[in-house]
C-alpha cells in the first residue's frame, strides 16, 4: 500500500473518530498518530486491513481512554 493510500485511510480512521466521538479533526488526528493502529499501519499492513475502519476507529478511541485492545 502506499504511502497516499495509508494517509487516506488515517483520514477515514479520523472522520470516524470526529462522527462516533464528537470530537475536533485536530484531537482525532493526535490520538491516531499515538495509536498502536498508526504503528502497526507501517509494520502490520496486512493484518490491520483485516479490519473495518470502524472497527479500528473504536480500538483507537479504546486505547486513548485505556481499554485494552483486543487485537
């Protein structure tokens, strides 16, 4: 996957943020970029495409107020 294609999909991760949490642009693109999903997104392509947007949206909203992932 690209680069362009990783940072589109960071994009959908931050509207499903903004949607389902109420929250600014700004504050959604902070919290991906500390998620362990924004990690793996450079090391575990594959298994992180496993999942919905949504799906991984809620796993980073989880982590940012310390649910533990389930991944």
């Amino acid at each position: 996957m690209s680069n362009l294609a990783i940072e589109k999909y960071k994009f959908y991760l931050m509207e499903q943020l903004v949607e389902d949490h109420n929250m600014s642009q700004l504050e959604a693109q902070r919290i991906i970029a500390k998620s362990t999903v924004n990690k793996m997104l450079k090391t575990s392509l594959d298994f992180i495409m496993h999942y919905s947007i949504e799906d991984n949206a809620e796993e980073i909203w989880n982590e940012h107020i310390g649910v533990t992932m389930e991944m």
